[in-house]
C-alpha cells in the first residue's frame, strides 16, 4: 500500500514537472535564438533606443500644456492650470487664420501632390528605350537632394521682381514684372508646385518598384487579347499599385497638419504673412521668438496638433479599409 502511495504521488507530480519543462522551452529557445542572431538584435537596438529617447522620452514634456510652466520651477514645480493653454489658443485672434492656411497648404499640396508621383511612375513604366528613362528618372529625382534652404534661394532668385527669370520676361514683353514673392495669391501656388517639383521623382521610385513586381504574363495576355497600352495601364499597373497608394495616402493624411516648417518659414514675408502663418511657424514664434517664451502655450499648441493628426490617421485608415480593403491596420 505504501508502494502504491508513493507511486501514486509521483504520477501526480510529473505533470507540473512537465508544465514547468514546457513553460521553460520557450524561454530557453528564446534566449538561444537571441545568442545565435546576437549581432542583428545589436543593429535592431541601435535604432530602437534612438526610438525610445528621441520619441517616447520627450513625452514626458507634454504636461507642459497643462501647466504654467516655469523653468525656475521645472515641470514638477510649475503650476497646474488644465486646458487653460487650449483654451486660449481657440480664443485667440490667430487660431482662425493659422488652422485655415495649414489646411489649405495641406491639402492643397496632398491634393496636387498625390497623383503626379503615380502618373510620372506610370508613364515611365511603359517607356522602352533604358537610357532615356534613366535619364527622366534622375532628372526627377535628383531636386530631392536640394535642401530646402536652397529651394527656397533659387525661388527667390529666380522670381525677383527686377533680375529674375520672370522679370526679364516680363520686360521683354513691356509689362511690370510681378512680385512673386510678396503677392499673398501666388505664395500657395509657389509653395505647393515647387514642392511637388522637388519631391515627384522620388516619390515615383516606390510606384516604379511596386510595377516591377507585377506579373508580365498579365500584360503578355493582354496583348494577346488586343488591349491597348492605356487598358492595360487601366486594369493590371494601377490595380497592382493601388494597395501602396491608399497605404501612402493613409499616411499623408495623418500628417496633414505637418506643413514643412522650414521651407514655410523661409518664404514668410510681412506681405505673405497673411497666408503664410502656420501652426508650425506659430509654435516656433510663440515658443522660441516671444519676449516672454510662453512655452507652454506653444506645448498646447503643438500637442493639439498631434492629437488631431492622429485622429484624422484613424479615421482614413477606417475609411480605406472600408473601402478599398486596403489600409495600414
């Protein structure tokens, strides 16, 4: 009977023995997995502790908006006040202006903007002769490695109202060269199509590789069946790409916000201003120019504007996935 105990409560013991082995194995099988393939979690740390310092750290900052902040007092120190700072931005005099032109930026240039890479990668999908498409391609694509200081030079020079390209033209033709420049009508237009002209080449390159993966045997049996170059263009290069694009989309439409900063600023004049004010450019002026440095209105400012984004981000990508049945998740 003792024997038949004891055997008894070793059977009872193996399973959790067993359970306990089992829940080991994985662990082990990870910590193997990460001493063999050692040097790639190296590669994958490197830009995950810039991820974590760079963009997780500074969220500590953003109870700034909620407080009067002092850098006597630092962030603990300073003052609680809510959403006073929210507050006073959707009454100031600036908040009308500033939302409307940061959206007309935005969509003007996602609106303009978006289609023109597509076309310009389609129309280079279907040229034959290798040299001259490689030629339009780095011709297209090399404005990208033009910093935005010296976009921004070249506008101005070559739109100066006296020695500029336009104003010789409009000399020769005896009319009065325009101020390009200062005309608050034309700042949209010169901002948005010197942007696309920069960036289209570039933004081609995704849409080209996307083309390559597509199947020739489609376009092969589209020939057989008589289709011309623009149905075939119709029904298997743009279906193949449109995944991307509504990803791409998706993404452009959560940094709607996001007008660039640099190139903004840098084209501000006392006659633009009207047109030319941002939150961006707001944000720096009211932080980092104000006699006063209200840091943590331009905070709340700056804090808005992430949360709008991420909710207009949420709300196209619901709708993509609707849609197309496409989206980022």
């Amino acid at each position: 009977m003792a024997d038949q105990a004891g055997a008894a409560s070793s059977i009872g013991r193996r399973p959790s023995a067993a359970l306990s082995t089992a829940d080991r194995a994985p662990q082990s099988k990870f910590w193997l997995r990460i001493r063999r393939n050692w040097q790639l979690y190296v590669l994958l740390a490197l830009p995950l502790i810039w991820l974590l310092l760079f963009r997780y750290a500074p969220m500590y900052g953003a109870q700034i908006a909620f407080r009067q902040y002092s850098p006597a007092f630092g962030i603990e120190g300073s003052p609680w006040v809510g959403t006073a700072n929210f507050e006073r931005f959707f009454r100031s005099p600036k908040f009308e202006p500033v939302i409307v032109n940061t959206l007309v930026l935005s969509f003007y240039s996602l609106i303009a903007g978006f289609p023109i890479p597509i076309l310009l990668a389609l129309s280079l999908n279907q040229v034959r002769k290798r040299l001259f498409r490689s030629s339009v391609q780095m011709i297209t694509y090399a404005p990208h490695f033009i910093s935005t200081v010296v976009i921004v030079g070249m506008l101005f020079q070559f739109l100066h109202p006296r020695v500029g390209f336009t104003a010789v033209l409009a000399n020769a033709l005896d009319l009065q060269a325009p101020n390009w420049m200062g005309d608050p009508n034309a700042f949209r237009h010169i901002f948005v199509w010197s942007g696309i002209w920069q960036e289209m080449g570039f933004g081609a390159i995704i849409y080209l590789a996307v083309l390559s993966t597509i199947d020739p045997a489609l376009h092969e049996a589209a020939v057989v069946d008589g289709a011309t170059r623009l149905q075939r263009i119709r029904h298997i290069d743009i279906p193949g790409i449109l995944p991307t694009a509504m990803v791409l989309l998706v993404l452009s439409t959560g940094r709607v916000l996001e007008v660039a900063f640099e190139k903004v600023y840098l084209m501000q004049s006392p006659l633009n201003l009207g047109v030319a004010e941002v939150i961006n450019t707001y944000v720096y002026k009211v932080g980092l120019l104000s006699p006063i440095l209200d840091f943590s209105y331009s905070t709340a400012i700056g804090l808005l504007k992430g949360i709008v984004g991420l909710l207009l981000l949420i709300a196209v990508n619901y709708a993509a996935r609707r849609l197309t049945d496409n989206s980022v998740w």
